[in-house]
C-alpha cells in the first residue's frame, strides 16, 4: 500500500510552472529522498503535500483516501502529516522536555504525554539534555529536537527539508542514523537533501527533480549511473 501518491501535479506561480505532471509513489515504511539541482521545484512539492500550495491540477492521496489537494493545512496536519521546515523553530527559552510536549498538541492525556515525551527524547538521543534550554542547544541538537518535535504528534508521513544543512560531519552522521532509526512499517518519510552522501545513507530509494519534472526514480546507486542524472545534476 502506498502512503502517499502524487498523480500528475502540476504547480503554476503566474506563467512559470514549477511542477510539470509530476507523479511519484510513495510506500508504506519507505524514505524517499527528492533530490535535483536549484529552482527544482522540491520545495514546492513539498509546500503543495502540507497545504501551503495549491496545484493547478492533479492529485496527492494519503493512504489512497485523502485527497490532500483539497484539504486546508490544518486539516493536512489532522491526518498525520507533519514538516520539520529547513531552519529550526524550537523555543529557546523552553527546556527540551517542554519543546518536545509542545509538539504532542492539546488532546494527549497526561499519562500519555509523559510516556510519549521519554519515547521522543530516547528517539532523539536527547533524553540526557531534556532539561537543558533549548536555545542553548548546539545546531545539530537543535536540528533533532525540531524533528522530535514532529514526531511527537506520531506522524503517519514525515517531511524533512534538508535536515542536515549546515551540520558538521558528525551530526550529519548522527542524523544520518537518527533517520534510518525512525523507519516504521507505519512511518513513511520523504526529505530533501543535497548532501548525496547523507541520502545515500537514508534513503530506500530516490527521486530526482529538474525542471519541475520526474527525471528519474529508483536506488540512489541507479541515479549515480544514469546518464541523464549526471548530466544535469550529479555530475556537476
Ligand atoms: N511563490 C513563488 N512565486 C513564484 N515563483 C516561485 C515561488 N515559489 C517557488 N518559485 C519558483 O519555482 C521554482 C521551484 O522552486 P523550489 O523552491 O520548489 O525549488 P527547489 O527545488 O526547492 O530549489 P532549492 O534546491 O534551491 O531549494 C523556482 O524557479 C522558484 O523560483
Ligand atoms: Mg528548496
């Protein structure tokens, strides 16, 4: 069953189109890494899966049952789709505990919310610095405190916007291993990276924009070797 399945999106800004039919699928379990030179349309993607963008046409179906094109962004976040944004929001003057309850939202019992806070932090390798503020965080802690934030809502569809930009070596690794930690048989994740070295790592397969279209699709290993990839993205 697929968790998500894009069906020929096309995005317009005025007379540009950002997104040209493109289609993907998205399985239950999987991460998927969308990749592809700047101005892509990754991003866009992304923006029209949470609500913040409206296509011109075409479908995206949770589950094969939503169609979250006609959803509002709150109704999006409902059905267990969550964002981690590239530049990290956490608040710095809340403990990392707090942080993490916060992202649990209103309706989680008490009892609920603490174990679900401890399983978080335990997610996140943080659970030494629960107390800590966070805005005393390093960047990279910072960066995974931001993604346990989302998955304190225990999301059915995780979106990452390059989660290790601007992390060192050592906490992309880190990260790296985080997000191979959190693949679940009811978790699907799609994040954008340039870093290829992190998506090889992470992803089960990739998916390559240029243009506002599908280039290719399949094992990051295939995408080194495709002629048509290298040209326009890898092989500069
Ligand atoms: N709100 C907007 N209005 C007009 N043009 C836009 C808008 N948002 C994006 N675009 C254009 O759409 C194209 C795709 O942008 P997008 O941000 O999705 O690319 P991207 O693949 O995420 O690139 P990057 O790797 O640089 O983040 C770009 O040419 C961009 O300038
Ligand atoms: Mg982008």
């Amino acid at each position: 069953m697929s968790a998500l399945v894009v069906d020929a999106l096309t995005v317009a800004f005025g007379r540009f189109t950002a997104l040209d039919a493109v289609s993907l699928a998205v399985d239950q379990g999987e991460v998927r890494a969308v990749i592809g030179p700047n101005g892509a349309g990754k991003t866009t993607l992304l923006d029209v899966i949470s609500g913040i963008t409206k296509p011109v046409s075409g479908r995206v179906m949770l589950d094969d049952s939503i169609d979250l094109t006609k959803c509002s962004e709150a109704e999006i976040a409902r059905a267990g789709v969550r964002r981690k944004f590239q530049k990290p929001s956490v608040f710095p003057a809340l403990t990392v505990r707090e942080n993490i309850e916060m992202g649990c939202g209103p309706a989680l019992k008490a009892r609920a919310r603490v174990a679900r806070v401890a399983a978080v932090l335990d997610e996140i390798s943080l659970a030494p610095r629960a107390a800590v503020q966070a805005g005393a965080l390093a960047h990279g802690e910072k960066q995974w405190l931001e993604i346990g934030m989302v998955l304190a809502a225990e999301p059915a569809l995780l979106l990452l916007d390059e989660p290790v930009a601007g992390l060192s070596d050592a906490e992309t690794a880190q990260t790296a291993a985080l997000i191979r930690d959190l693949r679940r048989p009811d978790r699907a994740i799609l994040v954008i990276e340039h870093d290829m070295a992190f998506v090889e790592a992470i992803a089960d397969r990739v998916t390559v924009l240029h243009e506002g279209r599908t280039l290719y699709e399949g094992s990051m290993q295939g995408a080194r070797g495709d002629a048509r990839v290298i040209e326009v993205f890898l092989g500069r």
